[in-house]
C-alpha cells in the first residue's frame, strides 16, 4: 500500500513485520541466501505435503458433492402419496401386520436412500391436514388417510434424521466440528502462525524510481548500521534484497563525517564492507583499496597477525589463562580475500544472521554493520526493485538553536571564545558574523570555530 506525501514527491510504503524473535547477542549459523531459499522451499513443499494429504485423507472419508442430492418438500409431499397408494396396491385392502411391515421396511429404505441427502426447507413444523371428503367416500378412502398420515409420520422422521446425517457430513470446506488438532481446521491454524502478522510498518520510499518488479523467488535482509563512536547506538536500518549488490546500500548509508569532508573538500568516496574474511572494496571511478594494506601486512607479519587475531577471538581472559597455564592451542589466521563491491551482490556472501561485521570510510571512519533477519519477500512488501533499499529506520537529526538569538538554527560552534556567553557556543550565520566582524574584516582570532551540522 502506497500514499503520498504532502510536503514532498515521497511515498510511504507499507511493509509486512514477521520473522524470527529477535533475541540479543544470538547469531545464526554460517549460511547463505541461496541455501536459505533451498531450505525454505524444502519446508514448504513439506508443510504443503503435511497438510493437504491430511486434506485429501479427509476428503476420501467424506460425502462428495456429486453423491449429494437436493429434496424440496414438495417433493417429499408427493413421495409420501406414492408411497400411500403403492402401500395399499400391495396390501389390496385394509391394512394388517404384513402390510405394516411393508410400510416399516419401505421407510428403512427410504431413510437409507436418503442418508446424506441435504434438506434445504427448515418448515416442516406444520403436516399437510385432512383433505375435504367429498360424497361418497369409503372406508378405503379413509385407510388411505390414515396411511398417508403414518407416511407423513414416517418422512418426518426421516428428516430429522437426515438433520442429524447433515450435522455429521464432513465436508471440509464447510466442517467447523471437527476434532482440534487432527483435522484441516487444526492444520489450516497451523499455517496461519507461519504467515507474516497483519500488522504492517510504513516506510519511505521516492515516487522517483522506475518501476522495475522484483524476480521471484527474492530474499529481504535487514541490514543494520551502528554508530562510528557512540557503541550499540543504530544509526540507520535497510531491508535490501538478497540479489542486490554492495554499493546499493554503501550510497545510502548517512554518516556526518562524509558531510564534514565534503565540506572541507577532502570527500573520498572509497571504503570497503568485511564480512567474515572477505574484504569488499568499492572500486568505483578508480578509488583507493583501502584493504591492500592489511593484506600486505597479514603476508609480511604473520606472527604479530596471530597474536593480535587470538586476542580478537579469546578476548582479554583467554589470554591471561592462557599466560598461567601455558596452553598452546592457536586460532589460525582467517584466509582473507578481497572483492569488488560493485559486483559482489549479498546472495554472493556467506554470513552470520546477528553476527557484527565492519563498514570503513573516510580512511578511518568505521562502523558496526548487523546483517539481523533474512527472510522471503512477503505479497505485502514492495514490489519495486528500483525503491530498494528501503529505510526502515533512520532516528531524527537535533539541531541546536543560536545560542544568541535563539531564533534560527546554528551554522557555526566556537571553542575558547572570549566574547561567548558559553564555551563551546553555537551561532547562525548571521549572529557570528555580527559578533566576530566588522567591516568585513576579522576583530579577534584567538579562538577556534568550527562548521556546525547536527547532534
């Protein structure tokens, strides 16, 4: 679902929310898209198989439609004078034990015949009267209302077995009765706990994108950004499909250090992502490999590479038992490898779903990155290639106000400033120029200032 929104050319897309519990610090096996897909699929058709075998059991224990028949009670009317007439042509007079018998067996039959039959008329509360004797009526004549009252008798007993016979025809696209947890209605829950919830997050998304579908099957990740300095804090969070490549979600990651160096004109678009032992360098417009460096030094300093990789995975602990109990059992050295982002796409990688892996730019600007779910793409979800990657999250930015007006937002902090109410303090344009210059020129110059963006 789609809607536009007012102040600008963007959308806000409705997304499904479903996928496993999120629980901290729990990481996934080692895996990969194409597995995941191979794996979900297996369960499916298994789950189907479960299921609608279950269905087709029921359905072979069950009345068919075809085996149904429809009686109005008009119907039943006439069947009850045939069968009258038909009684008293047998007997030939008036009625004894063998033509009562006859009736009973007649009517066994019938309600055998009309077993599974499905009565549509519910009024049957008032029997057809007496019919007017004209002249010269004989006794015969009245056997045969008497027997056609028996056989009324009769065929209402027969409908109300066959309301019974009704409420015990499992027919599964209509039951409601049967037994929980062995039948289609147990099983149909059971498929609807693995469906997506019918809550739904609305994102953002651009009007601007060309409509490009989505080729199935198709994976969603949730890709996760950290803080460069501020531990555990989330700075932004994507759905990106699995057939994507790296620089799609490098180009909307948002970071304030990419913002201060273009600003200072020192913008270096390069970087790399490190996912298990893979090094994934944006190569674009001929940048910098930012991991030919580590790679030299893993080839020429192998003993000062191990030791700093125990420490990485023992931690500080292992490393002090390991100085008293004199243990030699040492983690090999990862085989690291480097790729092109441009043309590395997520269904390429192996990873850890909730494992912490590292984003680097700017030369030294780093970030945790979380690869958190993985799942396949839900009917609800946009179907759009182009608006991908989609921002799920993303917290507001805080300004600070001027802190001499008060007005407008601040565009410059200084540091040591004589002339300041506070230290540091934040200034518009407007008030710092007032401030610090006059005549275009320069009052004072002891202090530092610096361009202010955000919190």
């Amino acid at each position: 679902m789609l809607g536009h929104d007012e102040g600008g050319d963007d959308l806000y897309a409705s997304i499904p929310l479903g996928g496993p519990i999120y629980v901290t610090d729990l990481v996934g096996p080692l895996t990969r898209v194409p597995d995941f897909e191979t794996s979900v699929n297996e369960e499916l058709e298994s789950l189907k198989e479960e299921v609608y075998g279950d269905v087709a059991q029921v359905c072979d224990e069950d009345t068919s439609v075809d085996e149904l028949k429809i009686i109005q009670e008009d119907e039943l009317v006439s069947k009850a004078f045939e069968e009258a007439f038909k009684v008293d042509e047998l007997a030939g007079g008036a009625p004894n034990d063998n033509s009562a018998l006859g009736i009973e067996q007649s009517c066994l039959q019938n309600t055998e015949e009309n077993k599974k039959a499905i009565v549509l008329s519910e009024s049957n509360k008032n029997p057809p009267g007496k019919r007017k004797k004209g002249k010269g009526v004989s006794k015969k004549n009245d056997y045969f209302d008497e027997s056609y009252m028996v056989k009324v008798e009769q065929l209402a007993r027969i409908k109300s077995k066959q309301e019974e016979d009704k409420a015990c025809v499992r027919l599964h696209s209509f039951n409601n009765s049967m037994v929980p947890g062995h039948g289609v209605k147990a099983k149909a829950e059971k498929i609807n706990h693995l469906k997506s919830g019918s809550v739904s997050k609305k994102v953002k998304t651009s009007s601007s994108y060309g409509d490009v579908p989505v080729q199935y099957p198709e994976t969603v990740l949730s890709f996760e950004v950290y803080h460069n300095r501020k531990t555990g804090s989330k700075t932004q969070e994507f759905l990106v499909l699995g057939r994507q490549f790296l620089t799609e979600v490098k180009d909307k990651i948002y970071c304030l250090t990419d913002e201060i160096m273009r600003t200072a004109g020192k913008y270096d678009p390069s970087g790399y992502f490190l996912i298990e032992d893979v090094f994934c360098n944006d190569m674009r417009d001929s940048n910098v490999d930012y991991s030919k460096t580590i790679l030299d030094w893993l080839k020429n300093s192998k003993n000062d590479a191990l030791e700093k990789w125990e420490f990485i995975v023992a931690g500080e602990v292992r490393q002090k038992q390991k100085a008293i109990l004199g243990t030699e059992n040492k983690q090999p050295l990862p085989r690291f490898k480097s790729l092109h982002m441009q043309s590395t796409r997520f269904c390429d990688l192996r990873f850890h779903l909730g494992a912490g892996y590292l984003y680097c730019h700017q030369g030294n600007c780093r970030h945790l990155i979380v690869l958190r779910d993985m799942r396949l793409i839900h009917p609800e979800d946009v179907q759009n290639r182009s608006a991908y990657p989609l921002i799920t999250y993303q917290p507001k930015l805080l300004f600070k106000k001027c802190s001499v007006c008060k007005i407008y937002r601040a565009d410059k902090v200084t540091v040591d400033d004589k002339w300041a109410s506070e230290n540091p303090c934040y200034f518009c344009d407007i008030c710092y120029y007032m401030l610090h210059y006059e005549d275009r020129s320069l009052l004072y110059s002891d202090f530092g200032v610096y361009d202010y963006h955000h919190e």
